[in-house]
C-alpha cells in the first residue's frame, strides 16, 4: 500500500514539474519575440500590422495630375487602439484627410493626429468622410486598376493592401485644395447612380 502511495506521489509530482515546464516554455517563447509581451499582444509592432486589416478597399479613378482619394473600412482586431500616422503610394504623394464643417460648410483638410481605430472595432474612410487622399498621382487611374498602399502605424509598422480603382461621381464632390460642399450627406460607397 505505501508502495501504490509512493508511486502515486512521484506520478503527481512529475505531472507537476511537466507542467511547470510547459508554462516557462511558453514564457519564454514570448520573451524570444524581442516584444516581452505575450504572443498577438496589440503592443508589439507585427501584432498591429497583422491585426489592423482594410476591408473593401477601393480609389476613385482620375486623370493624372488630378486629386482622389481611396477608401475601405479600417477593423482593429486588438485590444488595444491603433493609430495610422500615415500612408504611401508609388501611384502619389498622399495624406490623410478628413471632412469638417467650418463656417457652415463642409471642407476637407488634413486629419490632425491620423486616425485612431479604437480595439475591437473598425473606421470607416468614405466620400464625404476621412480618406487616404492621393495628392498629384503621376498617371492616369484608370477604373480596374490595382494600387498598392501601405499604412504607417504610429508603434512604426506598416500594413499594405490594394485597392481597386472604381469610376464614381457621387454627390459631385470633388478633391481640389479649395473644396468645400454644402452639407455632408453624400453616399458611402461607390454607385452608378446619382445621389438623392
């Protein structure tokens, strides 16, 4: 009987320090990602990237040299808010831009602090709304062409994605440096109909 107890004993123990070992091992994989935080942490620069995605994006086909602006939802799957700083294009210079009411007038100007996805949830960049505006592209952006962007992060990663040049008239509004439109209510996304 004291046998079957000794045996037992030592059983439950070595489950123990199996156990133990398990739970430093996995401590000590997270150390070896450079972060010190836990795997998929919003903190780390990769888990940003890798959690910050651009649904449905999409670029208002335009002459060269003429302002447009593409558009997508922003979803941070973190815990965390993540703020883009910035964005780039080979297509044009660009910069982020939002639409406010001054003076009983709705005019675009450039996004102060970029724009923060708050955790768990997604920002929408639309006509009429914040957008990714691409300044002077240096060709034509033709409808069905496919232009690469990348998002500068405010932890210093970057999220590239494609967005597809679509044409689009919407509500006539247009994104020349003097824009200004009577109200905000202009459609979300892309149609081939005219605005109500």
């Amino acid at each position: 009987m004291d046998v079957m107890k000794n045996t037992l004993s030592m059983v439950v123990a070595a489950v123990g320090v199996v156990a133990a070992l398990g739970l430093a091992g996995c401590g000590g994989s997270n150390e070896a990602s450079g972060s010190g935080k836990p795997a998929g942490s919003a903190a780390g620069p990769s888990a940003s990237a890798a959690a910050l995605t651009m649904k449905d994006p999409w670029v208002k086909a335009a002459p060269a040299g003429e302002m447009t602006a593409a558009f997508g939802v922003l979803t941070n799957g973190t815990a965390a808010d993540i703020t883009v700083v910035s964005a780039e294009s080979a297509a044009s210079p660009m910069e982020l831009h939002e639409m406010t009411m001054k003076d009983g007038q709705m005019v675009m100007q450039p996004k102060p602090g970029g724009f923060v996805i708050k955790a768990g949830g997604s920002h929408e960049l639309s006509p009429g709304g914040d957008h990714l505006m691409l300044m002077k592209p240096a060709k034509a952006i033709e409808a069905g062409d496919e232009v690469a962007f990348t998002l500068k992060l405010a932890d210093g990663t970057a999220v590239p994605f494609t967005a597809i040049a679509k044409p689009f008239a919407g509500a006539g509004e247009s994104y020349a440096p003097d824009m200004k439109m009577p109200s905000a209510g202009m459609p979300m996304a892309p149609t081939t109909s005219s605005a109500p």
